[in-house]
C-alpha cells in the first residue's frame, strides 16, 4: 500500500526537557525540526516541577521546572524552524525509517532524514499484596494531578521510596496541603540529595530507611499501609509493624526508559541497572547503532531533567552538523555542551550514572 | 479536592462543564482531564479488572499503562488520565475489555 | 543521622557553624549543605562573593565569615532551602533567623508561632518578625523569626499554631 509520505529533516520524538532543547538546538543551527509528542502539551514532565532545579547557574539552576518548561515552550512554538506537532503520537518505526504518527483519530507518515527519540521514561511499580487497589498512584501521577490539574488524590499519603522524585513529589504534597504519614526506603539511606530530605523531615515528615510497605490496606480502595523494617536480605524484621492510616500510597521506585520505538528501529539495546532498565547504545554524538538515530534524555537512561537538557542539546547538536548545518561553530559548541555535561555528572552523586553509561557507550 | 490556594502555582481552570458518571451527574472544568475530574469528586475507582473483577484506579496519569481504562460516550478503553472533559459527556466504569460492534445495538 | 533520616547530626552541624567571636559580631549565613551535588547558585548569589567562586560545580559551599554581612540575599537562590541567616546581636534575649519558605498561609508579622528544629520538633515559641517576599524572590518568601537565643542554631523551620 503507497502512503502519502511527508520529508523532513529532523524529527524529534517527545516534547520533554531533552526534545524540547533537542529541537531548538537543532533548528537554531539551521536544520529543520518537526517535534511530535502525545501530549496536549509540550513540556513533558517539567510541568509539574514546582522545585527550583539543581545544576549550573549558568543552566537554569535556581529557576523551577514549570518556569523553563514555558521558556522552552515559548522559543519552540515561535521558532521559525521548528514545526510543533502536539497530541501526536509516533506510533511505528518502519524499516525504511518511516515514522508512523497519529493525531487526533487521523493517521499520517513522515520520513526524516535524522530522528531524535526523547520519548522519556515510565514509573516502575512494586510487588506486594494489594498493589493494585485505586489509590496507589506512580509519585508523577500524583504530581500531575496536584501541580497540573490542582486537584488532590486523597489527605494522607504514604511515600515509597527515598530517591530524589520521592522526596520532592513529598515536598511538594505537603505544600499542595496534604499529609505525608512517612516516607519509606528499602535502601539503607537516602538516596534523595540530603538538602532534598532535611527540608521534608523539618516539616515533620519521617524518613524510615532500611523498611518497606509489606501490604496495603482496603477491599475497593486505600484505607492504610503496613510497613515494616527489613534486613539486610530484604526479609521483615519482626515486631517492627506498623499500621499507617492513609487514604492514599506514592509509588517512587525508579523509572524504565521508554525504548520501544528504539527497539522498533533495530537499535542494540543493553540491560543495565545504573540507566533504569534496557537502554540504547550510542557513542558520544548520542547516535545509536541504527545511523541516523539518536538519543537523549530519560529513554537514553534516567537522570536528572538538567542533564536531559544537555543531552538533547547535543543530540540536536550532532543531528543538524551530520546533515551540513553549523559547519564553522560545531565544534566549540560541542565542546560546551560536552562540558557542562560532564560536570553535572563529575562528582559523588553521578558515579551511578557514570558506571551505567560506561556500559552503553560505544565508539 | 481541589487545590483553592497553592504557594507555587496558580491554578487557570477552564469553563465548568457537566458530565455523567456512571449515570450521576458531575461538575468539572473544560481542559481538565477526566481523571482530574474524577478525582475532584472524589472519584477513584475507574473500572473493573476482566478477570478477577478487581477494581482499578489511576496509576501513571501520562497515558502509558493502562490502568484507568474507562468506557466514555459508548467507547471503551479511553485512557481518561489523558483524555480531557468535554460538556455532557457520559463516563462509565468499565467491566471487562470492552466490546466494539455489538450487533442490534 | 542526613544519609539515614535527613537529619544532620551536632557533629556535621559543628564544621558549618561559625566561631563564637563572629557570631557574637553581626548576622552570617549558615550553609546548610552536607553533601557534593552538582549545583552551584549560591556561589553566583553573593555580592561580596563570601561563598564561591567554585572550581567545581559539586563544591560544597563554605562561607568567607569575613565577607559575608548576613544579608541573606542568597537565601532564595539556594534549590535546596539550605541557607539560613542567623543574628546574635539582635537582642539581649533573642536570635534572629531569617529562613526561606515556600508554605501556605504565610504567617503575619508579629504573630506567634512555634519554632521548629531539624526533625520537625516543636522546640519553643517564636515570633515573627517581618515576612519578606518580593516578584524577584520567585514564590519563596523569607521569614524573619525571633527565637529564644540558645536555640538559634536548632529551629530552622516553624508551625503556624
């Protein structure tokens, strides 16, 4: 069957903190970008990031997520480069590097010359009985019901995990007006930046390490928590139960990048741990072992949305120079990029990040 | 329950709309989506699971897994975390995997 | 413990305090910062450059005590609500703490409310005594909280009763 198929130069797949620079990048050294993403909305999960950002002043930290999220958005939409497709969701990768797209109830293909997926990442879950009952939400689907749509899931949360997301998605419950019951953590610590945690812990939130949910509680919905301490084998301690009234539970366990189009494309994937599950290889330009596609952000493997920036930057970066734009200025550009990347991840917090990409990194 | 106060944001909410859930009349705002709505009831169980008949609610809210499946203007299967309120629809809870052609209807 | 239930202990408290002799001078700032994390505003945020430069982005802030007059103009630039301005000249009986905060409703100036240490405990009864919050500021106010003056490096937040 013969399709009416549309060219482009670069298409950028997903909307978020890595699409959105990715996109500009790109377009600002000359090339020509249509950037698609599902959402009504561009941003991806920037906007629910009430929190001022982490990272190099120079790069936006201090400012909140929310606050770049429409910066972004401003120069994307107005750019004369780019074409924002919004609502639009990639949903093939064909074997003539033919993306498959569907908007509103109507299908249609495009052909890019270079494709950038920055299809982000999903909540992972979490075994144990009850895991199922309404009221157990993913951390971000509480933050977008609360910073998106200003609407509460319930009073009173239990929060799994201590990692950055759990921490601040705690925060910002507690500033949203409801009540945070505590925070558990399977780890032996906290994996939230410390600065993150002391600012929860002084508004009464305790922070339980080395313990778990055993069970939640309810027959059609949440009405309470078990948690308890484990060892060091992961088993319950005993006599260390302790029942929760809580009406609502947080999971923060982690996030899988989303490769699936990646995989659809016929890019290596490889397990690693460190980057939130299977992740694509790609050398140092983010270009994957399928030429012409590249990586960024989350489905590059999880880490900060500061980083995806960058990353998308780059991507954006070697995408547009590959097809002859930016020929004169790449090189210093790159070499910027590259930098303020590397710091972010230079020091004790990035050595996670830094293991994990040591095993996706070819060339 | 909605926010009415936030230190950080403000909340813009569109036209108020009415809409049915299964079969109650609802108030929302346009440009919401149904979850949102949902949960500003204080609705949160969304469907039944096909097989054991456990009840389901809202997980990812990004459209990704599937959890809050409902059955909206007669079509089943809409991911209501993503799909925004319009005036009069008519949102039910969905049993089962849903059906597309049902003949005599 | 910070790493096991996000609070510091008196020992990590120790290297971020100040000589008696300075805080018995004028307000300094107090970086409440325990950990290298890639995040560098507060040594862009001084005037007087007393915290930063930073060679590296994941320094841990140290303040120049000589510098730093306590004007507590980082305290808003700091992602991790770490910096807190405290004042032992302010009375004979009380410390000023001016510390940032990002919660509804905000307090009146002169109310009453309870001081709030690093653990959520209600500690004592403070005061306070101006609510600072400008466009620049970007949502988070400072708030400027008279505590019994033995306290003034435990409460670091407060409860509106």
């Amino acid at each position: 069957m013969r399709q009416e198929i549309s060219f482009v130069e670069i298409a950028v797949i997903g909307g978020g903190p890595a699409g959105l620079c990715a996109a500009l990048e790109a377009a600002n050294a000359g090339a020509r970008v249509t950037l698609l993403d599902r959402q009504d909305r561009l941003g991806g999960q920037l906007i629910k990031q009430t929190h001022r950002f982490f990272g190099s002043q120079s790069h936006r930290a201090s400012e909140r997520g929310i606050n770049i999220a429409a910066e972004l958005t401003g120069q994307v939409m107005s750019h004369p480069h780019i074409e924002a497709l919004t609502g639009a969701t990639v949903f093939g990768f064909y074997e003539d590097g033919v993306l498959g797209v569907e908007r509103e109830g109507k299908i249609f293909f495009i052909k890019p010359a270079r494709v950038i997926v920055a299809t982000g990442a999903a909540e992972k879950t979490l075994a144990f009985p009850n895991n199922d009952l309404p009221g157990i939400y993913g951390a971000g689907a509480v933050q977008t019901l609360v910073n998106v749509y200003g609407v509460l899931p319930g009073k009173r949360v239990l929060m799994v995990g201590a990692g950055n997301i759990g921490v601040i998605v705690t925060y910002q419950l507690l500033q949203a007006g409801m009540e945070v019951a505590a925070i558990v953590e399977a780890a032996p610590k906290i994996g939230a930046y410390w600065v993150h945690a002391a600012k929860v812990r002084r508004a009464g939130v305790p922070i339980y390490t080395s313990h778990t949910i055993g069970r939640a509680c309810g027959t059609r919905q949440v009405e309470g928590a078990v948690i308890w301490q484990i060892d060091e084998q992961g088993q319950p301690v005993p006599g260390t139960e302790k029942d929760l009234v809580v009406d609502t539970i947080c999971l923060s366990v982690g996030l899988s990048p989303l490769v699936e189009l990646l995989a659809q494309a016929g890019c290596r994937l490889v397990y690693v741990p460190q980057l939130g599950g299977h992740v694509p290889l790609r050398d140092a330009s983010l270009q994957t072992t399928v030429p012409g596609v590249y990586v960024a952000g989350d489905a590059a493997g999880v880490e900060e949305a500061s980083a995806a920036m960058m990353e998308g930057a780059l991507a954006g970066l070697h995408a547009a120079y590959s097809l002859g734009y930016n020929q004169t200025g790449y090189e210093a550009r790159r070499a910027e990029l590259q930098q303020q990347l590397d710091s972010l991840r230079s020091g004790p917090v990035g050595e996670k990040i830094r293991s994990g990409l040591s095993r996706a990194m070819i060339g | 329950m909605r926010i009415e106060q936030h230190p950080i944001l403000e909340f813009k909410r569109g036209k108020k709309v009415k809409f049915t859930f299964d079969g109650q009349e609802y108030e929302g705002y346009e440009g919401e989506t149904i979850a949102a709505a949902l949960h500003a009831a204080g609705i949160r169980i969304m469907r039944e699971s096909p097989v054991l008949h456990r009840p389901r609610g809202l997980f990812c809210a990004i459209g990704n897994c599937s959890s809050c499946l409902m059955t909206v203007n007669g079509e089943p299967n809409v991911r209501i975390c993503v799909e925004k309120l319009r005036p009069g629809m008519v949102v039910e809870s969905q049993k089962g995997k849903g059906v597309i052609y049902a003949p005599g209807n | 413990m910070l790493a096991v239930d996000g609070v510091p202990t008196p020992e990590d408290l120790a290297q971020k305090i100040p000589p008696p002799e300075r805080l018995a001078r004028r307000p300094v700032v107090i970086a409440e910062c325990f950990q290298p994390i890639p995040c560098d505003p507060c040594s862009h945020a001084c005037p007087r450059q007393a915290i930063g430069p930073f060679k590296d982005i994941n320094e841990i802030p140290q303040v120049d005590y000589e510098k730093c007059n306590g004007c507590g103009q980082c305290i808003t630039r700091c992602p991790g609500l770490a910096l807190f301005v405290v004042d032992l000249t302010y009375g004979e009986n009380e410390a000023l703490i001016k510390l940032p905060y990002e919660f509804l409703p905000l307090p009146e100036e002169g109310q009453e409310v309870a001081g709030v240490n690093r653990a959520g405990e209600k500690v004592c009864r403070a005061r306070v005594v101006k609510v600072v919050k400008t466009e620049k500021m970007d949502k988070t106010a400072v708030i400027w909280l008279a505590v019994p003056k033995d306290l003034a490096m435990e409460v670091r937040h407060f409860a509106i009763k």
